[in-house]
C-alpha cells in the first residue's frame, strides 16, 4: 500500500464521518439553542429541560438521515473491499 492510497482512504473516510455526523449534531444544536433562547426569555433555569428535548431531536434526525447514513457507510465499505487487492501490493 502506498502512502498516497492510504493518505486518501483515511481522507476518504474522515470526510465520510463528518458528513455523517453533521445531521444529527446539527439537530442537536438548533434544539439546544431553541431551548436555550426559551429560558431566556421566561427565566426558567432548570438545567435539565434542556436534555429531552436534544435527545427527542437526535432520535429524529437518526429516523430522518438514517438510511442515508447506512447508504453512505456501506458504499465506503464497499469500495474499501473492491480496492483492497489494489491496495495490497
């Protein structure tokens, strides 16, 4: 395997995690601050409001991007295993 090959399946798959990630953290934070502009304006400072609603909202994103998650792991995976005897010399 030769360093370039290596360099861009790492590359490859540091780009994939990102974009995987980016939906649910996304949810997560729009949530957050959703709930955190809520206790601003009505004072409420209870510390644990804020989790429900960022756990309800990832559950949603992950129903939502899911299969597209899945698709993209398994079109990396796959490829990695195509490319593997080029890999390997």
């Amino acid at each position: 395997m030769t360093q370039n090959a290596l360099i861009d399946v790492i590359r490859h798959g540091m780009t994939l995690a990102l974009m995987i990630s980016a939906p649910v953290l996304g949810f997560g934070l729009i949530v957050g601050l959703a709930v955190s502009i809520f206790q601003a304006v009505t004072q409420i400072n209870e510390m644990t409001l804020a989790y429900i609603p960022k756990i309800l909202a990832v559950f949603i994103a992950l129903g939502l991007f899911g299969p597209w998650m899945l698709q993209m792991v398994l079109s990396f995976t796959s490829n990695i295993f195509i490319q593997l005897p080029g890999l390997v010399k």
